[in-house]
C-alpha cells in the first residue's frame, strides 16, 4: 500500500495539541544539569515550569518539549543528546506506568501494558502489536489524524498516522527517536538483562549522527528505514518470564494508572467511554445506552462525539475485551468462566470463541505462548 505524504492531508492534531507527562522535562532537566548547562535559565528562556517532583497528573505539550529538546542539543553541540537523555530515563519516571511494567509477568504482558495505557506517555498515542513469522512488531501510532488507517494488521499499512505527522512536524522525529531509546531502555531494567530488538523501523533521522549512536546503543539490530516507527522483538524474549514478575503489585498499580488518566482525560470522549465500559462489565452495564446514561448524554449525542474522534462504540467494546482477556489470561489465575464472565459474556464457550477470532488462539493455547 502506498504511504500518504505530507501534505496531502491534514492532521487534526498539531505538537501543541499533543501532550506528555511533565516529567519528561525533570529527565531533560536532570541531564542538562550534570552538564554544567544553566537549567533554570533555559526552563525560563521557554517559559516552562521547572519540574521540582513527580506529579503523575501534571502535562506539558509536545511543542514544549521539543522546544526544550533543540535548545539543548544548541546549548550542548550534540545533536545525539535526545537520544542520550532518555538512555538514562528510570522505572519512577514514569510512576506507576513503571512500576506496572516491571511487575509484568511476560514481555510480552509488558508490551501490552504499554499498549493499553499508551496515552499515558503520550496523549492521543496508539500502540499496535503485531504479532510476525519472526517476533512481535511494537508499532507506534497516533489517533485522531485524518488519514489514520483502521483495522490493519500489516506493517505496512499501519503507523501512517503518526509518518504524515512526522512528516509535517519534522522536529517531532527528534522525540520519537529519544522515546524509543527509553522504551528500550525500561525493558532492559525490568528484564535485567541487555535486550535487543531484531530490528528497529524509523524515518529518516533528524540527524546523521543518530544511526551513529542508535547503532552504538543497539550493537546487534538491525536499523531500517522505513515508512513507520516501530521495534520488533524475537518471541523467545516476548514471552520470557520477568525476573519481578508480581502480578497483584501491577494490578494495583494499573488502578493507579487508571485514576491519574481520568484525571488527565476527563473531557476525552473516547477515555470515558472506555473507562465506562471497564467498570460496566462485570455488571452487564455496559451497553452503548448504559454509558450513555453514566456520561449523562443521550446516545445521539454520544455517537457524535465518538464520530468526531473516527471511531465507534462497537471498536472500544472490542478493543478494552481483547485487552483485558490477554490480561487475565496472561496474568491471574482465573478459570475462563471466571474471566467470560469478568467480560461480560455469558459463558465461557461464547468468550472462547470470540478471544481465539481476535489472536488466533484458544484462551489455553494463549496462557502457553
């Protein structure tokens, strides 16, 4: 399939509509720091708070962010410092997102972590995990664009969302490259081992001397340029047990998590109906009419706001299903009736079915990878 290029459609979103944790600048900062580099100058330079604590709720805009990144890259000379800064990203600086991780059972259960509560590190952000003859492909994407490709399952056809966004904001490249260094990063400190990728997809870098330090830090992967943001992992390693492995500790970290996003989405028409449909399941409220009612709207007025973000009541049901049976499965101990019911089927043959039509798998077969 052929790649949208810049300009033949428009994003919805720009970096300033986007938005990630503050924290991120607290890393930026902390580094400058140790270089000697007047932080407080900068950070008033851009008229952007200095961070003095984690604050899980607290957001700043992907443009700020961005802004901070290119002043130190000027202020230091190194055009590899994004990458370099986020090399030193820790589990708390992500807060409960990483504790949740490094409680993971799997790699592969991390990786889904990641996925369900991606909008934590960025807003609007979209995780794919594909799963390939040689491993798993984590792809990054981003919702609410006019071109977002729905229902792929290719490679190919997925992440153009966020390539037409790199594409027109070409200093975003900047972050999407540090973000995917950190990520590999976290997973080496929760592994405790040096994972490495088989591969890693990326536009074209900001810089020449990117491949230069992305080579240094992944010495055995391979580096594609591709038409998407993506890393992709063998399965022996996605589905390896942690050395941490707690699965009551990441599912209240998982509450946390949850509390802090509907502080930071409470307006998000998508991140309330899914929340809705979270909390409605095990009770059997969980109708498009029953989280219409909860919401406070009629279902007319639901259905446009779901409109207006590109998606249907129908995909979240079916998205916060899936990812909440690899969940249990992976995780609890469970029987499937147990799990069919926590979903909102009515038995576990009905729930069979339907979790084997969305991975390939039986529920059994699955809890085995």
């Amino acid at each position: 399939m052929a790649f949208f290029q810049a300009g033949e459609s428009e994003s919805t979103l720009t970096p300033e509509l986007l938005n990630v944790s503050a924290n991120h600048a607290g890393l930026i900062a902390r580094e400058l720091d140790k270089r000697g580099v007047d932080v407080e100058s900068l950070f008033t330079e851009l008229e952007i708070d200095l961070p003095q604590t984690n604050s899980p709720a607290k957001r700043i805009s992907v443009e700020q962010i961005i802004k901070l990144l290119k002043l130190a890259i000027q202020k230091t000379g190194d055009p590899t410092i994004a990458l370099k800064i986020y090399q030193e990203v820790q589990l708390g600086d992500l807060d409960a997102l990483g504790f949740a991780i490094s409680c993971s059972t799997t790699y592969l259960s991390l990786l889904q972590r990641f996925q369900r509560f991606s909008t934590y590190i960025l807003s609007s952000g979209s995780i794919q995990i594909i799963e390939e003859p040689d491993g798993y492909l984590f792809l990054a994407d981003i919702e609410d664009t006019e071109i977002a490709i729905e229902n792929s399952s290719s490679s190919e056809e997925s992440g153009a969302a966020l390539t037409n966004f790199s594409l027109k904001y070409k200093d975003f490249i900047i972050l999407l490259e540090a973000l995917g260094i950190g990520f590999v990063k976290m997973s080496n400190d929760v592994c405790q081992q040096k994972i490495s990728p088989i591969k890693a997809y990326f536009l074209s870098p900001s810089h020449p001397r990117i491949i230069e330090e992305t080579e240094r830090f992944l010495p055995t992967c391979e580096i594609v340029q591709a038409p998407f943001f993506g890393i992709k992992f063998p399965k022996n390693i996605a589905e390896q047990k942690l050395p941490m492995a707690n699965p009551q500790m990441a599912r209240i970290n998982d509450e946390i998590i949850i509390k802090n996003l509907d502080e930071i989405f409470k307006n998000d028409a998508v991140y309330r109906v899914e929340t809705m449909i979270r909390e409605g399941l095990a009770s059997g409220e969980f109708s498009r009419s029953d989280v219409a009612v909860k919401l406070g709207m009629s279902e007319r007025k639901l259905q446009q706001k779901l409109d207006e973000r590109r998606t249907s009541f129908s995909d979240i049901l079916l998205r916060v299903r899936k990812t909440l049976a690899m969940q249990h499965i992976r995780e609890d101990q469970l029987r499937i009736n147990q799990i069919a019911y926590a979903l909102g089927f009515t038995n576990g043959s009905n729930f069979s079915r339907s979790f084997k039509s969305w991975t390939g798998y039986t529920p059994n077969e699955f809890k085995e990878l």
